[in-house]
C-alpha cells in the first residue's frame, strides 16, 4: 500500500517516462520525516543488490 504525501508548495523539475523530480519547497515537518525515511529505505535496497 502507497501513503499519500502532502507537499505545500514544489516545482517539477524533470520527467522521464514514469518518474519525475520533483523539489519541495514547502511541507510539513511530519510529511518531510516520511519522505525522507522513504527514500533512504528506497536507497539502501538499491545498494543491497
């Protein structure tokens, strides 16, 4: 199952095919936390291969 993360306030920055960039500007600190657990999640597995 997918969370839903809120961001205030960003910019797209890239597209490819089905992944984008995204930089926030603005959200909040709870949302900032789950993001960045996941994306340290994502990057270790990555690195375990």
């Amino acid at each position: 199952m997918r969370k839903q993360i809120s961001v205030a306030s960003g910019i797209m920055r890239w597209v490819r095919g089905e992944g984008l960039g995204i930089e926030t500007l603005r959200m909040e600190a709870k949302a900032k936390a789950h993001l960045s657990g996941c994306i340290r999640k994502k990057t270790l597995a990555n690195y375990e291969r």
